[in-house]
C-alpha cells in the first residue's frame, strides 16, 4: 500500500483528497504535498457583525503560522471566509465532538457566552486566549485586569466608557499581537443591479439595526427627510433592509422617492452594499459590510463608544452632544437624559458629512 501522509492539508481521511480526484496522484509522488503545522480554532459564534470584523485577525495568523490548519466556529460559518480559513464550522454537535477529540495548539475564544467559554474551558490546547468559565459557571479573561481588558470593560460601564481602543485592537492585544490596520476579509457573491444608476454618487441608506438594542434605530421620519433631500440634491438614494425593515423601507420609498430594490439572501445584500459609494447606518451589520468593501461610512451612534469602530479612515461617526453614551441600554429610561437620544443626531448633521465626499 502507498504511503498515506496524514499531515497534508489535502487529506480527507473519509474521502479522496483533491490532488488525487485532479490527477490520480498518489502520496509518494504527490507534488502538492503540504505538512500541516499548528492546529488553531478560532471560537466567533454570532452576530455577523462581530464575525466580518474579527477577520483582520486572520491575516496576521496567516503571516504568522502560513502551514497552521485554522478552524472558525460560528453560528454563520458562510460568513467566514474559507480561502482564508480550512474548516468553517457550525456549532452542532458533530464538531464539537470532533473538535473535543483533538489536541489543538490554540485556542482562541472571543465570545463571552455560556457555550462558547464552556467549550474554551475544555477544549485540550497548548494555548488559549480570551474568554474562558471561571469557577463558578461564569466567563472570565485568560489573562490581564487593565483598564483596557477586554473582559473588563464588559464588567464595568465607567470603563467601557473610558476605554480608548477600537475592537481589532482589543482582540488582537488578546492574541499578543499590535493592530496595524489588517482591513476585514469578506467574499462577496458579485450580482448586477440594473435599477441602481451609477452615473450618480449612490447612497445607501440602513434603516434597521436588529432586535437587541432598538435603542440605536435612527427616527423613520429623519431616514424620510434625508432620502427626499438626497434626491432632490441629486444623489441615487438607496433603501438597505432586511425582513424587519421591509415594510418601512416601502413606506420610505413611497414617501421620498428612493429607490427600494426588497431584502436580499446575505450575499446578494452584501453585493448591493457594495453598488453604493455612500452608506449611512446605525451600528449595526451592514455597517461592518460597508467597511469591509471600502465605502464612505456615515456612522450613527449613541449606546456604544465609539472608539469601539475603526473607520479606516474612511467616514465619521455622528452621535448626540450627551455626557452618558457609551451605556449599552435597551430600552430608554428615566434615568436617560433624552428620552430617545437619537433624535438629536439632525438630518443636517448627516447631509454635512454627506457633503464632502462630492467634493
């Protein structure tokens, strides 16, 4: 029988190897031949979001470790990018038990959830980093207590609100490593937008922001104003939405005269993301879309410190004159000094930093 090298990158174990269904190649003579290194498991469950902007991780892992096999644990593992990674894989019980069986080099967790430190805390590996279950059943860091721990400014509002560092720098001081503006990673299934006219700057306008901190929605009555005064300025104005804003995003459409073109699977979404030159959006996933494919980001914000986004220098973040953002509220209260903060980022201030980009 033919030597088997188990190491390679290519083999399968169940199932013919790539090199072999091309060519009939066998092992010894196998020209493709890539010993694998280091194993490494990257735990990034959920929301997208999080997982497009944990992707300039990947570029220094890959600098650093070019024979490592990388696995991603997701929630939404097509959201990985898999000419960058080896396995994608989905939290079902099948990987974990695969992954459980091994003897990793690193793990590295980044999600704070029960499940996610659970499976960090037993996974057999020479290293960790990140979140880990404490004694008690409850997440708690691998390492440092600074100011500027991850793990810390989650514990404490009056240090999320004073901390200084933008999310790439927080997750790659957890690895060890210096940021040095890796950009995101995200593959994007190209479609043709006929109704979209590029012969005018495009703006896409986000008008939702998801279910868990509606705190952060923008007022329909401001995304009406600025779509009409975006047409009437000569701009291509477009509605980005899914499911939840369909039936605003066609109230929008009828009230201002933007265009809505309906919700789309996350690939074709992100393909429409990327016709505009424009984006203005609340903090949320198309935001980090925007980012990733290098568009001019008008960012609006209020329950989040925004030294939490990097920009790559391309955009500005508004958000209301208040001493107390930064406080991760869901709802607003009594204790909130407006009683939807929101509402005090104008439409003028959103069409000033507009302005610029046609110059």
């Amino acid at each position: 029988m033919s030597k088997v090298n188990i190491d390679c990158k290519h083999f399968r174990g169940h199932i013919p190897c790539k090199p072999h269904k091309a060519t009939g190649v066998h092992c010894p003579e196998c020209k493709q031949y890539e010993p694998l290194k280091e194993r490494i498991l990257i735990i990034k469950l959920g929301a997208v979001g999080d997982v497009i902007r944990t992707t300039p991780l990947l570029r220094r892992l890959r600098q650093d470790f070019p024979q490592a096999e990388i696995s991603w644990l997701s929630y939404t593992p097509p959201v990985v990018p898999m000419d960058w990674v080896d396995n994608a894989l989905d939290m079902s019980l099948q990987n974990i038990l695969w992954l459980g069986a091994q003897q990793l080099d690193w793990v590295i967790n980044l999600d704070k959830d029960k499940e996610a430190v659970a499976l960090a805390d037993k996974l057999r590996a020479e290293r960790k980093s990140g979140f880990i279950m404490g004694k008690y059943g409850k997440c708690v860091s691998d390492k440092g207590r600074s100011e500027h721990d991850k793990w810390v400014t989650g514990l404490w509002d009056d240090a999320n609100q004073a901390n200084t560092q933008n999310y790439m720098q927080e997750i790659f001081s957890i690895c060890g490593y210096t940021f040095n503006d890796e950009r995101y990673i995200l593959n994007i299934e190209q479609r043709a937008f006929p109704q979209v006219d590029h012969r005018k700057i495009v703006v896409g306008l986000n008008t939702g922001c998801g279910e868990r901190w509606p705190t952060r929605l923008w007022p329909d009555r401001y995304w009406a104003e600025l779509s009409e005064t975006l047409s009437k300025k000569g701009y291509e104005v477009i509605l980005l939405g899914g499911p939840q804003e369909d039936e605003k995003n066609r109230k929008l459409a009828a009230q201002s005269g933007a265009k809505y073109l309906g919700t789309f699977p996350f690939g074709e979404f992100y393909s429409l993301i990327d016709q505009c030159d424009i984006v203005v959006s609340q903090v949320t996933m198309a935001m980090h879309v925007a980012i990733a494919r290098d568009k001019y980001l008008v960012l609006l914000n209020n329950i989040f410190n925004r030294n939490e986004f990097y920009l790559y220098g391309k955009g500005t973040i508004l958000q209301p004159d208040l001493p107390c953002l930064g406080c991760f509220k869901q709802r607003f209260d009594s204790n909130c000094k407006s009683s939807n903060c929101m509402e005090l980022i104008a439409v003028s201030q959103v069409l000033q930093a507009i302005e610029p980009y046609r110059r």
